[in-house]
C-alpha cells in the first residue's frame, strides 16, 4: 500500500458522547481522504439492508457552497465531523503535551483482501456539501476545523449526526439583514436594510414604527405588521439577482460595472445602487406606498386580524406590481411622485 499519510496536529475533547479530536487542516488534503456515505437500501440476498447515515447530496447547495468559497469573506467556522476506523489511526503526543493525530491507510498483514485504501479512511458525519463543493473548486488557500471520532460505530456515527442537525436552529433572516449594517462595504443586502430603516423611522412613512426589525415584536410598539426580513425581501430582487456576488465585488472592488437596458428593466433600482443613490430607491418605495396608503387609508390603518393590505401576502402583491407601475411611468431611472 502506498505510503501516503495525513497528519494533523490535535487537542483531545472529552465530551458525554466519547472522546474525538479536533484541529485544523487543509480542506483538500481533508477531501482526498473522505468517503461520502449515504443512506440507502441494499438487497443482501432477498432482504433489505439499510446502510450509510447520510442524506443524498443537493446539487443546488452544493453548486451555492462552490461559489461561497470563492468570494473573499467565506468561512466555515464550524467543524467538518469524520470518522475513521482505528486501524487507520494513531495518536503522539510530545513532552510539552502536544498532540499530533495521524490517518493512513491500511493494510493488513494476514489477509491480503482486508484493506482501507487512503482515500477511504474517513467517513462524513456533518459537512459533506461544505466538502463536496472542493472537488470542482481547486487552488483555494482554504483550512477547515475537522473534528475526528476514532472507532466510532454506525449508531454513534447516526446519533451525532441526528444531534447536529436536529439542534440546529435557524437564525431569523431579520436579524441577519440587521447585522448587514455593520459592513463596513456597500452590499445590495445592506442598501435594502439601511433603507428599511428608514421606512421605519421616519414619521411621514406608510411603514413608521411598524417594521418588526429583529423579526419578532418591538418592545413598546403595537401594530407592527411586516418583519424586516419580508420587507428586504421584497425590495431586493430589483436591485439585484445575486446579492453574494455583490456583496463580493463590494469588498473587493467597491463598485460595480453598469448594467445594460435590458438589466435596467428587470432591476428596476440597479442604476440606483450602482451610483450610490439609494435615497432614490427609497424615494420610490416611500412615494409608492405612500399612494397605497392615501387610496386605501382605512384598511392601511386597520392593523387587526383579517386585513391583508398591510401584511406580508399584501405586501408582496404589491411588490410584485411596482414593476409594471414603474415602467408605465417612466423608461429611464428616476423617481416616480406619489
């Protein structure tokens, strides 16, 4: 068996479901070494044998990992968790009580048949679409925490990855459109939170003081009917149809390439952004609403269970329709009055 060996220095981590290993190590080194194993169905002579514990790869998610790993501000703070058999594994550790774990194949010596070849060393417990998105991206300076369990069984390896994914929770999408105002670059994801804001503060808009910001109710407030994460939602899409890359090109670059007429049609708010004229998107929005409002004013008022215009399906049908509004206004960027 060839010689080839991965090794990688290691802090042990004892923890109520075993002890594993944790350290940091190149991501394609990492890959070469990673079997995927999934769930699926055997028929082992007329009976089904149900194998592996992972569920099947999404493409999509995967082709969205390949193209987060290439923008300057991707991360993965998280450890990719692996198995590996024990026979493929050994541990030293130095007088001063570092530690230095290393994984290879194996061979063994009375049955020639009886061999783990390199590059199926590991299994992956969490993190197989954050490691598939590897094998089409090369050349990435890109390390990874690993987190190794040695020896673990198939029901160990099942248990933690149902209690990884069983205890994640999703982070509320308003509190991530708040955080965007933190950037330090611009972002069409932080121009559509800035202008939210002040949707939401100032005391002539349809919106004041009804925004929940963090996606829950505002201390204090009564009759908040929109989440801040609906009413980006909403705007967003016309200012751009790949938020990440702007946010990308915002960092590296600070501006971005003018968008063509047909690009102005479908984004009706790019030219806005690109200039660095978002107090006109917000212009439009305010005057926009601010119509719906005075043609509507009771049921705009009224913020009482089954009223609809002011809520989110009557929010994102109006959203839907600015476009052909504004366009039957105007062919070139500008701010339509109210």
């Amino acid at each position: 068996m060839p010689d080839r060996a991965l090794s990688i220095p290691v802090a042990k981590v004892i923890q109520p479901v075993g002890t594993f290993f944790t350290g940091s190590v190149d991501a394609y080194a990492l890959f070469d070494i990673c079997k995927f194993d999934f769930r699926r169905i055997d028929d082992a002579g007329g009976y089904k044998e149900f194998l592996g514990f992972q569920r099947k790869l999404d493409p999509k998610r995967v082709r969205a990992i390949e193209r987060y790993i290439q923008t300057v501000d991707a991360v993965f703070p998280t450890a990719i968790v692996i198995s590996v058999d024990e026979k493929c594994a050994s541990i030293e550790t130095d007088t001063a009580g570092s530690s230095r774990l290393t994984l290879q194949g194996y061979q063994d010596s009375e049955t020639a048949d009886f061999r783990i070849e390199y590059e199926d060393i590991a299994s992956i417990i969490d993190g197989q679409h954050r490691m598939k998105a590897f094998e089409r991206v090369k050349g990435l300076e890109f390390q990874v925490n690993v987190a190794v369990f040695v020896g673990a069984d198939d029901a160990t390896k099942a248990d933690i990855f149902s209690t990884v994914n069983l205890a994640q929770t999703k982070v509320n999408k308003s509190l991530v459109y708040d955080l965007f105002s933190l950037q330090k670059t611009r972002s069409s994801e932080k121009t559509c939170h800035e202008i939210v804001v002040a949707l939401d503060e100032m005391k002539e808009s349809p919106f004041f003081e009804r925004i929940k910001r963090l996606g829950s109710a505002t201390e204090g407030r009564f009759g908040e009917t929109l989440s801040q994460a609906t009413v980006v939602k909403g705007i967003l899409p016309y200012i751009t149809d790949d938020a990440l890359a702007d946010r990308d090109i915002g960092k590296r670059f600070g501006f971005w390439d003018p968008s063509g007429p047909e690009e102005v049609r479908k984004r009706i708010f790019r030219i806005f952004f690109e200039r660095q004229q978002d107090e006109k998107i917000l212009a439009n929005v305010l005057n926009y609403f601010s119509a719906i409002r005075d043609k509507w004013p009771n049921a705009w008022k009224n913020t009482g269970s089954g009223n609809m215009i002011n809520r989110t399906n009557g929010y994102n049908g109006f959203m839907r329709f600015l476009r052909p509004v504004y366009l039957n206004f105007t062919s070139e960027p500008s701010v339509i009055s109210k």
